[in-house]
C-alpha cells in the first residue's frame, strides 16, 4: 500500500484519514526534511499566496522526487472571469480579488498562470510535461449538472474565505482601515453570492516526469 505524508504550515487537517495517510506540520519554503529521491509522486496545490521563490520548491520537490516520479501543481487564477457581460467592471467580487492581487504581487508574491507554471518545470528539465485548465464556476448558475456541482462546492468554500484573506492582506499589506477592509470584503462575499452574476475562476494543472537518468 502506498505511503501518502501531507505537509502544512499548521495541524488543520482531520484525524479521521486512511490508515495509509499522515500529516506533518512544515514549512516548504524552508530547507525539506525528506531524503533524496523519496517520493515517487509530489503534488503541490494552492500553496501560491506563501511562495516568493518558486525556484526553492521546484529544486527541493525535484531533489525529494525518484527518478521516473512525477511532480504536480494545482492552483487557482487571482482573477474572475465572465462571458455574458453579467460581471461589469466595479462587480464587488472582481474589485475584491483584484485587490487581492494586487496585494500579492506588492510582497513579492505574483499569482503564477498556467504559463508561468509550464516554464517553471521546463526550465527545471520535467520531462512529458502536461498542462490542464478546469473552470470553477462560482455558485450553481451553469446548466450542466456536474458544472452546477462544482459551483456550489466552490461557492460554499469561498464564502468562509473571504474575511480571512481580505483583511489580512487589505490591512497589513495596503495598510487599509479595518472597517475600509471590511466593506469590501462583505461587499465581495455578496456579490459571489448573487445568483445573477455568472462569474468563474480558473484553476490550473501541470504536471510531468523527473528524468529517470541521474545527471
């Protein structure tokens, strides 16, 4: 039976998992832990709002990956998109994440887009490299069954995250009041929730294979 080590910077995650599964409370922006060549599969995934050197975590998952492993990252668009002009441009979701953004990109820490993840593993020598785009529509407003479901899941979670990212980032890192930062917080969970915007993310997939010759 496969051996699955989840990491995290604190000890959130359930205790009722597989006998099989574990987690460790770490820091993947410091030195890994983990010998050479350990894991034939790492995934990496929503870890970009804590990375500023994304050179570090490629060189350690590549050091901590068998030859012939694979190595993945999944992460979500900074960004809201929408097709039927729904979302106007002062929409209180779109002025949130931009902000957000914004934010991000003022400590270093730029969203990566599929392009920027594909180079990443490129330049590192990932072989059979693969990229997938999924749309995560935000609230239940698609037709299609299985794209209705994940707007739901999608809204559900986003809604308890807004607070938590936005006054964070609004007032640490902008140096916005607290109640400037509130409002627009709330006004952005509104917004998601408002069955009348048919807005979405996008959430990216690379993934490829670390050379099965040691250099």
């Amino acid at each position: 039976m496969a051996e699955v080590i989840g990491t995290d910077l604190s000890p959130i995650q359930p205790n009722w998992v597989p006998t099989n599964c574990s987690f460790q409370v770490d820091d993947a922006t410091l030195p890994w832990t983990f010998q050479d060549n350990y894991f034939d599969f790492i995934h990496c995934r929503n870890i970009s709002s804590g990375v500023g050197d994304w050179n570090h975590i490629m060189t350690e998952m590549l050091r901590c990956t068998a030859p012939g492993g694979y190595v993945e990252f999944c992460e979500m668009e900074i960004k809201v998109y929408c097709d039927d002009g729904t979302m106007k441009e002062d929409n209180a979701l779109k002025v949130y994440v931009e902000t957000l953004h914004e934010s991000l990109v003022k400590i270093g820490r730029t969203p990566p887009d599929m392009e920027f993840l594909k180079e990443l593993l490129e330049k590192s020598g990932v072989e059979d490299i693969t990229a997938l785009k999924a749309i995560e529509p935000i609230g239940p407003w698609p037709k299609d069954p299985r794209l209705k479901k994940i707007g739901t899941m999608q809204l559900l979670h986003s809604v308890t995250i807004f607070e938590s990212y936005g006054m964070t980032v609004f007032t640490r890192i902008l140096g916005m009041d607290v109640e400037k930062a509130r409002e627009l917080w709330e006004a952005g969970r509104a917004a998601a929730l408002n069955k009348n915007y048919r807005m979405y993310t996008v959430y990216n997939r690379v993934y490829g294979r670390k050379s099965s010759e040691e250099p």
